[in-house]
C-alpha cells in the first residue's frame, strides 16, 4: 500500500515547499528579475497542478484526499497573477 502512494506523499511534501519558496522569492523587495519572477510562479503552478492531480487519482480510496481542488484553486490563483503581468 504505501508503495502505491509514495507519488502522493512525495508530491504532497513537495507542493508546500515550492509555494512557500515562492512566496519568499516574490516577496523581496530588493531588485528585480523578470526571469526569476515569471519562473518561480510557473514552477508553483506546476507543483500544485501535480499535486492535485495525483491527491485525485486516489480520491476514491482515500476520502481525504478528494482536496484535490483545493490545490487546483491555488494553480488557478497562481495562474492569474501570472495574467496580470
């Protein structure tokens, strides 16, 4: 079983960490980076998008994980401040 979900847990763990180094990297107020900033956004994206998407590929067997969306909301976030710029 935890053979079947060591994508999951790995995808859960990695998820936060990008989101969290995200933030930290937009938040500086010191000099600017377009690369870097339009990068660091799209790699959190991806990191929630994947995480979503396997949470829900084990939804029906692990209620909760159906927070799937809860994920996706933050990829559609992220997405939006991408629009913005």
């Amino acid at each position: 079983m935890v053979a079947e979900l060591t994508k999951c847990i790995r995808t859960d763990l990695d998820c936060p960490d990008v989101c969290e180094a995200t933030g930290r990297v937009l938040s500086r107020r010191t000099g600017y980076d377009a690369n870097l900033t339009r990068a660091v956004p799209e790699a959190c994206a991806a990191a929630c998008r994947t995480c979503s998407d396997e949470c829900e590929s084990h939804a029906s067997m692990h209620e909760h994980w159906a927070h799937g969306g809860s994920v996706g909301r933050c990829d559609g976030g992220v997405h939006a401040r991408l629009a913005m710029r």
